[in-house]
C-alpha cells in the first residue's frame, strides 16, 4: 500500500522546518551576542534564553550543550559568501580582509567568532575558525600565484598564516585600544604595508585597498542578493529599462 502525504500535512512539514531554522537562527544570533559581551566562560544558558526569547527546551532541541553553541557560531562565519568572486584573486583576498574588519564593527556573530577563536578560552574553543582562516586566505594566494600576481618567492601557505596571524594581531590591537572604532583603517594600513612584498608591481597598482573598501563591496553583495530575489532590478534589466524609455 502506497501512503501519499496529504497536501496540507505537506505544508505542515514545510512550516514546521522554516520555524526551527529561524529559531536555530535566532539561538546562534543570541549566543553571539553573548558570547561577544561576555566571553565563553562568563556566559550562561539563561543570558542566551533571555536574548534569544525562546524556551530552554527550544535551545536544547537544537544544541547540546554551551560549547556546541560556541561551534555553533564559530562554523556561522563561513555560512555565507564573503565577497563576491573577482577576476583578481589578490584583489578578493583584500575585499575578503576589509568586509571581515566591516562586519566585525556591525555583526555580533564575526566579532563572537573572533573572541571565541584568540581571547582566553577554554581548549575546546580556542583556535576555532583560525584554520578555516587560513585555508580560505591560501587557497585565494594559490590562485593569485597560478594567475601571475605573486611575485615568484612567495609561498601561499607560508603566506597565507603570515597574513592571517598579522590581521587577527590587528583586530586584537583595536578591539583592545579603540574597541573595534579604526579597524578598517587598521586593516587597510595592514595591506598596504603586506601586499608590496608578495605582489607583482603591476597588480599592485591595480589593487584597491582603502579604508572604504569593506563598505563599499558589502553594498555591492546587498545590492546583488536584492536583485537575485527581485526586489530591485539588477544592472541588466536597469539597461533594459532605461532603453525602453
């Protein structure tokens, strides 16, 4: 006997999934905050509950424990796309530095993740979404490399550890001395200081590295997700639209 799933117990189901991915959501966007504020060791279960405004068993039902939270929105970092893939490797592996400083001052869940992963933790937390760091940031130089950006001497994974140990010692520096307020600066200062001695001179002159950067590439990945679920027109149908005026 074949049983067939009624259309409304269907959409039950469907309901029911989209319910507990926005509460899952809305359990690791109160971890975070938390877990930013208070660091691992100080935050309980009842300030996430609080922030959260769901019940204990609505947590647990979703994590086990305070340190799955804890991977929980150190593994939320790489959820998303970054920045938007570029012609220049080089070039997205800065649009990749400067949105993360960007983010860090406007999202709890990166700013989290970095305290989770450098400040004084427990083992089971420390380290956290360093390595993914670090494989990202090698495998963007290893393409570069494979393009002709790099200079020949350059190592991508030496490379890539250098460059992500120097930005995590600048975020940790402003956080410590501005509480995150020059951070895009800081960063930017960081690469232009960097890039000379792994860059080709021609791409080096090529290479946007200002302040503003991490802004501006987050207004185009908003701009694009916009267009994607059509609530504004995309470059394309903007062309469209001003040749049928």
């Amino acid at each position: 006997m074949i049983h067939r799933q009624t259309p409304w117990r269907s959409e039950t189901l469907v309901v029911r999934q989209e319910r507990a991915v926005r509460t899952r959501r809305a359990i690791l966007e109160a971890a975070a905050v938390v877990f930013d504020e208070r660091g691992y060791e100080a935050a309980t279960i009842a300030e996430i509950l609080a922030h959260a405004g769901v019940t204990k068993g609505a947590l647990y039902f979703h994590f086990s424990s305070k340190q799955e939270l804890a991977q929980g929105v150190l593994d939320a970092q790489f959820g998303k796309c970054l920045v938007p893939s570029r012609e220049s490797k080089l070039q997205e592996l800065v649009d990749v530095a400067m949105v993360s400083a960007y983010r860090m001052k406007h999202e709890p869940m990166l700013s989290a993740g970095a305290r989770l992963s450098l400040g004084p933790e427990p083992l089971e937390t420390r380290g956290g979404a360093v390595p993914g760091w670090i494989e990202l940031m090698r495998r963007l130089l290893s393409a570069a490399k494979d393009q002709g950006e790099l200079l020949p001497h350059v190592d991508p994974a030496e490379t890539a550890w250098i460059l992500s140990a120097c930005w995590s010692g600048v975020q940790l520096y402003s956080q410590t001395l501005s509480d995150r307020g020059d951070i895009e600066g800081r960063v930017a200062t960081l690469y232009q200081h960097a890039l000379p001695g792994i860059a080709t001179p021609a791409m080096l002159s090529r290479l946007d590295m200002a302040e503003d950067r991490g802004r501006r590439v987050m207004a185009e990945v908003v701009a694009g997700r916009a267009a994607t679920a059509g609530l504004v027109p995309g470059p394309r149908a903007r062309s469209e639209q001003r040749d049928r005026a």
